[in-house]
C-alpha cells in the first residue's frame, strides 16, 4: 500500500452525515431556517452541513437531541462517530479499526509508540503536532477526536479481553514532555484496573526478546478466526493466512512470558511516575 492512499477520505463521509442530519431534520418538520437558530448554529452553516461542504462541530449531537429528540439524536450520534473515524483515521487503517471494533480478543505489542487505544489526550496532541508533513488545526482535531472515540471498545467492549505489551523505553523517552509522560502513565494505571484489561511492560533490559521484527497486532474474530496486523511508514499490512497468524500468535505468547506481569508493571509505573 503506498502513500497515495494514506491520506483520511472524508467528502462521500461528509454527504453521508448531512443526508441524514437532514432526513432527521425533515422528520422532525423542521425547516433549516427553524432548525438553524435552536441548535445555536447560523442557517448557512447548517445548510453547508447537509451539503456535506462543511465538517460536523461536536457540540451538534448534544444540541440536537432538544430539538428532534432523543432517538433522533442517537441516529446522529452513531452516523458522526462512523464520520469520526472515517475523517480522522487515515484510509490503510480503517480496516484493521472495523476489525478491532468486532473482536472477542485483542492483543497489541508496541515498540514504536504507546498503543492508540491507551493514549490519552495530551499524549496524542503531543504525537499530532510533531508530525510531518505539518497538520492545519482542524485536521489535528479531527484525527485528536477520532482517536479519543476509538476508546469506548475498552468500556463498550466488557467482554472482550484486551491484552498490551508495551516497551519500558517508550515511557523513558517523555514524549511531550514530564507532564505528558504523567498522564500516559496515570491513563495506563486507570486502564489497567479494568477487569478485561492486561498492560506489561516489556522492561528495558532484557536478554531474552521476541519482538525483534517489531510492533504486532492479533484480534480474534467473533467466529473465533485470528487476524494480525502491521504498520510501517504510511502503510499497513492484514495478515490473514494461517501460518503467518500462527507465528505471530506465537512470538506475542512468548512475549507475555517475558514482560512483567500485570502486578510487576503497576509497581514499575507507580516507580516511573514519582521519578518525574
């Protein structure tokens, strides 16, 4: 996959969302010049919307749900987070965000970057507004908002049984700074409380390491298939045949026994914080 399809495709999204703001709209019978003021938006900015020249504000989902309603509200919630996760993912990785959503089973290891589904805020700012080439502002709060949404799976998802193996060293480079270390580790150690939720680190030193190819996900598909996934420079691989899944399922299992474990990573987080 190359980097001509790396890029977030948001315009037949952008119809999508302003078809159905209107047909809710329509519903409602209300008209754009009624609709407009009660939402607190002008009527060419909602119209703009419903032509899909214009990207959804966040605050339209809340505002709508007094005037068209609460099931209404709920129909628009669900088509602007598809929007969301669409407009902020870039298009190689949609894939592999449909298979996440449907898993019984995830695991990530990660030696590039904490995994998005335990970054919190600061965190991604920090990775956004260091990235090359340089964002506009609303791209960032774009991609900012559609990370955030993909982590409702660890609340949604109580089911599901997460499992991260994340290196010691993505802590000790304080990407963004102390403050934003903090969070990341305030973020894991709250996370790492959930019942469905495994986090260990994978300590600096450690002689004996089976993620020396690199980063690797697995998800396991309700009808109990394996899926493993991963990334380069603006690019991403889907690995379905059996065996490579195999060797993947069998490095990450490896992996597990050579991180910490569970109570061994909260004490080593707890340690890293109160260093800064």
């Amino acid at each position: 996959m190359g980097a001509d399809n790396s890029e977030p495709e948001v315009s037949d999204s952008l119809k999508t969302f302003g078809a159905v703001l209107k047909a809710l709209r329509d519903e409602g019978g209300l008209t754009q010049e009624q609709f407009a003021p009660r939402v607190r938006y002008s009527v060419t900015y909602v119209a703009k919307i419903e032509q899909g020249r214009r990207f959804p504000p966040k605050e339209l989902v809340p505002r709508s749900e007094g005037v068209l309603g609460a099931p209404a509200a709920r129909v628009l919630g669900a088509a602007y987070r598809t929007l969301m996760r669409k407009a902020g993912l870039a298009a190689w990785f949609q894939q592999w965000a449909g298979i996440e959503e449907e898993a019984v089973t995830l695991y990530a290891y990660e030696c590039r970057a904490i995994p998005g589904l335990l970054q919190p805020e600061p965190y991604i700012r920090a990775i956004y507004e260091r990235r090359l080439p340089p964002v506009t502002e609303d791209q960032l709060e774009r991609e900012v908002a559609a990370r955030l949404e993909r982590h409702r799976l660890l609340t949604e998802r109580p089911n599901t049984a997460f499992s991260f193996i994340i290196e010691q060293a993505l802590l000790e480079r304080h990407m963004g700074g102390p403050d934003v270390t903090r969070a990341v580790i305030d973020h894991l150690l709250e996370v790492g409380r959930r019942r469905n939720v495994e986090i260990q680190i994978m300590p600096l030193r450690q002689e004996d390491h089976s993620g020396v190819d690199g980063q690797m996900y697995l998800a396991e598909t309700p009808d109990h298939q394996w899926v493993g996934y991963t990334e380069g420079q603006r690019s991403s691989t889907l690995i379905t045949a059996p065996k490579d899944v195999s060797v993947l399922l069998q490095r990450y299992g490896k992996l597990r026994s050579q991180a910490l474990d569970c109570g061994a990573t909260v004490s080593l987080l707890k340690q890293m914080r109160g260093a800064l």
